[in-house]
C-alpha cells in the first residue's frame, strides 16, 4: 500500500501533466485549426467562466460531504470523457461547448488537491512545498518531453498524450486519502460569514491585482514563442525551464517560509513579475526568453504556498476547502477570464511586445495593491 504523501506526490504529477498539454498546447492545436488569436481567447475566457461556476461548487461539496476523494474522481471522469469528444470538434461553436465542459471538470482537481495537500501537510507535520512541487515535476517533465514529441510528430498527437496521463490519474486517485480537519458540520451559515470576511474578501481581490498578468501569460506565452519563430520543441523547453524552478522554491521553501510573514513573500512575488513581464516584452529572440524563464518559477513558487498559507491561517478549518477553493477560481477564473480577453485581443491588434508590457504595468498594480493591503490589515496579521 502506498503512502498518503506517495500517493497524492503520484496524482499531482498525473494531474498537471494534463493541465500542462491543456493549458500550454491547446492554444497551439486551436491555432493550426485555423482559430484567430481573438478566437482562442474567447475559448480560453469561456472555460474560465466554467471554471467560475464549478470551482465554488466543488469546493462547498467537499466541505459538506467531507471528502476531496470523492469529488476528485467525480470530476475526473468527466475530465477524460470531454476532453476526449473536443478532439473530435471542428466547428467553432463546438470547440467552444466542449471547451467548456473540459474547464468545467478540470479546474477544481487542482483546487481541490492543492487543498488535499496542504490538508495532509499539516496533518503529518511535512512541509506543503514538498508535496505540491510534484505536481511542478510533472508539469516540466511532461512540458520538455511533449515539446520534443510534438515538434516531431506533429501537434495532432496531444489527445493521445492526454489520454495517457488520465489513466495514471485515475489510478493515484483511487488510492488518495482523505484528511478532515474538522468534525462540525458545516451549514450554510459558515459559508455566509466567509464572504462576509472583509480581510478575506479583499484579499481575494488582491489575488486579481496580482496574478492577472500571470494567468495571461499562461495563455500567451506559447502563441507568443511561436510567433516569435520558435517551434514547440522551444515552447516545451520554455515550459520546463520555468516549472524546474518552481520545483527548487517550493522544495526548499521550509528553509525560508516560516521566517517572515506570508505577505511579504506575496509582494516579493508581484516586484518580481513586474520585471519579468517586462524582459519578455523586449526580447525578440524566443532563444533569450529561456534565460528569463526562471522568474516564472520564482515568481509562482514564492507567490502560491505564501496565499495558500495565508488563506489557511485566517479562515475556519471547516471551509478550508472552500476557502482554498475561491482562492484557486480567482487565481485561475478571473483572472483567466480577464486575461484570455484582453490578450487575445492586445496581441492580435498590437503584438506580443506590447502584451507584455501591459502584463508588467498590470504587475505594478498588483504591488500596490498587497502594500495597501498589508497596511489596512496590519493589526489583524
């Protein structure tokens, strides 16, 4: 029988392997279909929006039912099922349905696994960030790996890929255990007060200020290297450059977390991609932007156990799932949302250097915005 930390270290990187082929090549797939860069941030807002809808929901079942097992596999399920009929799509309206239903599955596994892992790092004492980076690995393995496979044999082969990893998910999830931190139940009043929590409400849009310009560079980044001459063999290296770093910081961040406040690792995270953002809008060289790529880690991997923590310290342990839940559809869903729109649109009408320097402008918002949120909250942290 394997370990809780095995077990759940062994779904995370299924998992995000999937969530790397969806989120990095889809783009790229819907590209050659003939899609316009307008076109494929519509698709990308549109799954946000299921994101919106299914994250909240998923979370408040995990709550009520006291399972995150459950509902993972639940969502898995459906996972695979849509994202095999999408491949099999070619008209617009039915790329944009699927997608849709592919988002919908797929965006509170994440969710809600994350919360499984900091739910068991907590319980057996271990440090999140060693659990959570398997889910990096995974990303930046698979990332250099299908960047490889693609380049060669073409980006028809990413269903295959997918399918593939859905089976190793499928079998890590039916061995997760589930951790309970407590044994009151849950009624609707306690989800209530949660929205009624100013500190936890603004910093939810402080989220927003933050990550804005990471979740449209997600979206971005590998139509941006392909216009920039590069070819997925480049766009995978990108991908594992970046995660590969992701994997030290978060390995490593027992040594560093508990020395300062959760909020000054988040404003060390929003400064750093204010630079980031604006390196790559300078860069014309795909070949270059490999070098900047590990602020991608940098940034991600100081920025989201730091969130995570936080939301954990200040809310009630019987709506940590939702509360790690609505932290994630903000991160992931509206800013998703937001950034899908208007980068489709700013790189189709003005390029990728001047999307990124947008995403660097957006970065100084988000700066000011945990400095402002740090001060209004001070007495409370």
């Amino acid at each position: 029988m394997l370990k809780p930390t095995a077990t759940i270290k062994g779904f995370l990187y299924s998992f995000h392997s999937i969530g790397l082929l969806i989120t990095s090549f889809l783009p790229i797939l819907f590209f050659e279909k003939g899609l316009t860069e307008t076109q494929i941030g519509l698709v990308l807002s549109l799954g946000t929006i299921a994101a919106l809808i299914s994250q909240p929901l998923s979370g408040y079942l995990s709550d009520i039912w006291k399972t995150n097992k459950r509902v993972i596999l639940i969502l898995l399920a459906g996972l695979i099922t849509s994202s095999f009929f999408l491949f099999q799509m070619h008209s617009y309206f039915l790329i944009l349905s699927f997608y849709f239903l592919v988002v919908f599955f797929m965006s509170p596994i994440g969710a809600l696994s994350d919360s499984l892992s900091q739910k068991t790092a907590d319980k057996l004492s271990v440090s999140f960030g060693s659990i959570r980076s398997w889910g990096s690995v995974g990303f930046a393995v698979t990332a250099l790996l299908a960047g490889q496979w693609f380049a060669k044999f073409g980006i028809g082969q990413l269903q295959w890929m997918i399918l593939f990893f859905s089976a190793f998910a499928i079998l890590f999830g039916l061995f997760l255990k589930d951790v309970k931190v407590s044994e009151r139940k849950v009624s609707n009043k306690d989800f209530l007060n949660l929205f009624k929590d100013r500190r936890f409400v603004a910093f939810l849009f402080v989220i927003v200020a933050v990550t804005l310009a990471h979740r449209t560079n997600d979206s971005y980044i590998s139509l941006h290297l392909k216009h920039l001459g590069a070819d997925e063999s480049i766009v995978g290296w990108a991908w594992f450059i970046g995660v590969m770093t992701e994997v030290l910081v978060l390995a490593l961040s027992y040594k560093w977390f508990r020395r300062y406040h959760e909020l000054t690792f988040i404003a060390l995270a929003a400064w750093l991609y204010i630079i980031r953002f604006f390196l790559i809008g300078l860069i014309r060289d795909p070949n270059i932007i490999l070098l900047v790529q590990p602020l991608h880690g940098l940034c991600f991997g100081i920025f989201f156990p730091a969130a995570l923590q936080y939301v954990t310290k200040i809310v009630k342990p019987e709506v940590q799932s939702t509360a790690h839940v609505l932290l994630i559809t903000v991160f992931f869903g509206v800013c998703g949302i937001i950034g899908g729109l208007m980068g489709g649109h700013v790189m189709e009408s003005y390029g990728g250097s001047a999307l990124y320097f947008l995403l660097s402008g957006c970065s100084v918002v988000g700066f000011i915005s945990v400095l402002t949120f740090s001060y209004a909250f001070a007495s409370r942290n």
